[in-house]
C-alpha cells in the first residue's frame, strides 16, 4: 500500500509499505476514504519530537472495514467507520471511566497510545491507503452514509480535530451558557474549539491569531477575530469587552470567563514573531482570566523537544504565573482528548444538522499531494486551515 511517511525535518513522501494486516483476532483492517492532517502533524515535520524516518504518519481515519478477525462482533465488512486518534481497549480501569486517551492496555511503556505518533506506540498511521485498527469493537465507531457523501469531512474530524475542540471547550474549560471565552490559535482545533463553545452556548468567543485566512474563518464562525499584529490580545478583549459595556460592580470581570490554549508548545513570540516562547499562551492566559475562572490546555506540550526553535530552550519546565493562577484562584486542565467520549454524541450533533465543523476545511488532495500540503500547512499559507487527503 502506499503511505505518507515521515523522511527528514521538514521532508514527507509517499511511499510503498508493506500492506496492513490483521494481527489478532479482536483487530479490523479499515480502507481509508479520508485522512487528515494536524497541527501534531507539524511538530513531527519540524523534527520537534523523536520521529524516526520511516514513521507512517496520520491520526484521522474515516473510511470503510474491508476485513475483521474472527472475534470481531459489532463491525463487518462494508461499514463506515470513523477511528479516534488515541486508540484503546475498551476494557480497562481507565476505558471504563471514559479516559481512552489514558487506556492501560494500548501502549506498555505508559498509558494512551495513537496512531502514527512518535512515543505514542507502535501503531502505524493512518495517511495510507489501510489502516490496522486494534480491538476493533471499541475503536470503529460506524457513521450513516456512503464514502464521499456530504458528510464526508464532517465525519473525518470526529477522529481528532472536532472532538478535541469540544473537549478543551466543555471539558477541559467547561464552558457554560453565558460564558465569555478566549481561544488562542486559529488553527483547526482553536477554531472547532470556539465552534463548540459557541454551541454550548457561550455570550461572546474570542479567537486570537495573526493568520489572516485564519481569522476570517474565526469571523466566519462566529468568533471576534484578534489579530495579535495589532498589539497585545489581552489588551484588544479587555477594551472589547469595556466598549461592550461591564455592569456597574463587574469591572473586576473584565477578562474571561474561560480561556483555551489551542497553540501548544511552538508558541510564536509576539514580541519577536520569528522567534517562540513556549510560555506565550499560559502567560497571556494567566493576565485574561477571570476570577475563579479556567484554562484549557489542549495545545501540545512534549516531556522534552529534542530541537527547540530559535527562542526555546527545549526544557519541559516552563515558567508559568502561579502567583496570579492562585491569587484568581484558576482551574488549569491539561490533556489529550479522550476522543471516544464524544465521537457519537458528535456524530448525531452532526447527522441531526446541528453541526457542520466541514466549515474548516480548505484544502483536499489524493496521498501523492501531501509533500506539498504539509509545506503550506506548515508555513500556513496558501489559506490552508485544515487538509484532508483521500488515499483510496
Ligand atoms: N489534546 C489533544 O488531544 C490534541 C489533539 C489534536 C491537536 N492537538 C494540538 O493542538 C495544537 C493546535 O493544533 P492545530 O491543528 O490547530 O494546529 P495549527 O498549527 O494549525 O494551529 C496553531 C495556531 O496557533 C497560532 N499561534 C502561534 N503562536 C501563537 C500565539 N503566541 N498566540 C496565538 N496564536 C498563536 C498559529 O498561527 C496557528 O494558526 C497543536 O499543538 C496540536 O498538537 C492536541
Ligand atoms: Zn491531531
Ligand atoms: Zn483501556
């Protein structure tokens, strides 16, 4: 089969692999139809984590089972499935708390595992025209229709990109009806992140970037765009939310209510743009919040980065603001997604058309075309926000 494959920093090709197979009786093989790239993507590319060439990248499959094993009893040959990210076992203490993204099983060295992902497992990826999917009862989770219907980049971003926006947004920040809230990044998972907010009923979402394709997309969903070209973001929302008028009393709540770090840990400076700073977003985050407010970490921060950026200094212990977190008295949460909570009840937001988070995808191309998407992704130009690739 052929796959995208991690060669070099900055470097992917397609190539011939060996076909997955199945390996153990509880595993389905699956036919990709759709297959994304992610911002995590990107920090193997940059040569930011333990990537080994060779890695079949890819963590967003949607597709078709093309063959089960012999104990393999809710999916069969011909079903649609969509596969979260962070696969699991079904079974353990942790499946069984709904924290797949922790599962004791999927991974010997620690807990969670996921597709295509350096020190997340052995598990091939998913940009490839097959994908092997372990205990396959609890990882392929059937969708309605046929490959290359409407809905097709609907379903594809309920492996990862969709249900995390939604985890930072009602699980991580818990928003609440009502609530002002702050998402900084306007990549995919900052803008579905603000999307799920929105449904969840927040007063007023800001989206703060300075991608310009990025923050007319914030626009379009309903997010305020801030542009952080135009100086600090902290300052822009607090004048936003003064103009809009704070109750007589409330001026002390001139922040937000919850803010979302959907950035991670290659944080661009704002002082000095080409140049990063790991601790950007939690600094800014820490200023913004309101009192008895709560931060959302969905960006990713590695144990160690093996070849820190101009700015970075590579070391997993970063300054952040403990005195001010306290003195609000914030609720800081961090994490992967436990994808497989949300995946159906998302899938039936999306089937009953109350969601459609298609909206951030721009860019479409077949396997042979993701040299040259994970460049423009990479430089984020070209209005790339979020591409999907079709390998079959
Ligand atoms: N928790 C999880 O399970 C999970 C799942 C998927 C992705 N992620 C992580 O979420 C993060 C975002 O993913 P994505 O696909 O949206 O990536 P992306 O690279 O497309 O988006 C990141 C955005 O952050 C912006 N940015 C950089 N520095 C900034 C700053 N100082 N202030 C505001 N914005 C800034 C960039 O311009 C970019 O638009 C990544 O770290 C990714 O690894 C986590
Ligand atoms: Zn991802
Ligand atoms: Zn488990």
């Amino acid at each position: 089969m052929r796959a995208v494959v991690y060669a070099d920093v900055r470097t992917v090709e397609v190539r011939e692999v060996p076909d997955a197979t199945l390996e153990a009786e509880t595993d389905a093989l699956v036919r990709v139809t759709s297959t994304a790239l992610c911002g995590t993507d990107l920090h193997m590319y940059d040569g930011r984590t333990s990537a080994e060439p060779g890695l079949v990248l890819g963590h967003e499959p949607l597709g078709v089972v093309q063959e089960v094993g012999s104990a393999v009893q809710t999916v069969r040959p011909g079903t649609r499935v969509v596969i979260p990210t962070h696969l699991f076992c079904g079974t353990c203490v942790m499946c069984a708390r709904g924290r797949s993204a922790a599962c004791l099983r999927a991974r010997a060295e620690g807990p969670g595992a996921a597709y295509g992902y350096a020190g997340m497992g052995p598990y091939r990826g998913a940009q490839a025209g097959l994908l092997r999917v372990p205990w396959a009862d609890a990882n392929c989770v059937p969708v309605p229709g046929e490959p290359g219907d409407a809905y097709e980049d609907d379903f594809v971003l309920l492996a990862d990109a969709f249900v995390t926006g939604w985890h930072a947004a009602a699980t991580l920040a818990g928003v609440e009806p009502g609530d002002t809230v702050a998402v900084f990044g306007a990549g995919t998972i900052g803008l579905l992140g603000a999307y799920s907010a929105l449904l969840r009923g927040a007063g007023v979402v800001y989206c703060v970037d300075d991608v310009d394709a990025r923050l007319d997309k914030a626009g379009e969903i309903g997010a305020v765009p801030i542009d952080f070209r135009r100086g600090d973001p902290v300052e822009q929302i607090r004048a936003d939310r003064a103009r809009a008028g704070l109750p007589l009393g409330e001026e002390k709540l001139g922040g937000v209510d919850k803010v979302i770090d959907a950035v991670g840990f290659q944080a661009r400076d704002r002082e000095r743009p080409d140049q990063e700073r790991p601790d950007q977003v939690i600094s800014d985050a820490a200023r913004l919040v309101n009192p008895t407010g709560a931060i959302a970490v969905a960006g990713v921060y590695p144990d160690r980065d093996p070849h820190p950026g101009p700015g970075a200094d590579g070391h997993e212990n970063l300054v952040a603001p403990w005195g001010t977190l306290f003195s609000k008295g914030v609720a800081v949460r961090f994490g992967r997604t436990h994808d497989r909570r949300y995946t159906v009840l998302l899938r039936d937001l999306v089937v009953a058309g109350r969601a459609r988070p298609s909206v951030v995808v721009t860019h479409h191309g077949a396997l042979a075309d993701a040299p040259e998407l994970y460049r423009s992704f990479d430089r984020r130009e070209n209005g790339l926000i979020k591409a999907v690739l079709h390998p079959s």
